[in-house]
C-alpha cells in the first residue's frame, strides 16, 4: 500500500513517474513489470521522499458532512 501511494503522489510532481503511472493504470504493463524495470523504483522513491505526500484537495469527510448538514 505505501509503495501505491508513493508512485501516486510522486506522479504530482515528476512528468516521467506520471508516465509511468498512466502507462500502468491503462493496462498496458502489469505493475511488477513497471516496478521490475531499472531505476523506476529507484525514481519513485526518490520523487516521493523529497516533496510532501500530495493531499487531494477540498473537504475531508468530516468537513463534508458538517457542510451538508
């Protein structure tokens, strides 16, 4: 799960790691074979240790329930 959510949130801030996750998420390699490939791994680790985990923006949910209410 931390390894999904890191390559999610270093797709937020490098292009070739975007790549990489559309390339996967379109069904075109299966994700052992993207992760298998020199230095993706490398490359994604990198990206997500050095900006903050991205947050998706707007409310929580619990923002959201108060809104509704």
């Amino acid at each position: 799960m931390a390894g999904s959510r890191a390559f999610g949130s270093a797709a937020h801030y490098d292009a070739e790691v975007l790549t990489w996750l559309q390339e996967q998420g379109s069904c075109l390699t299966l994700t052992e074979d993207l992760i298998s490939r020199e230095g993706v791994f490398e490359r994604v680790l990198e990206v997500a240790m050095a900006y903050p985990p991205y947050v998706t923006p707007g409310p929580d949910r619990a923002e959201l329930e108060q809104l509704l209410a």
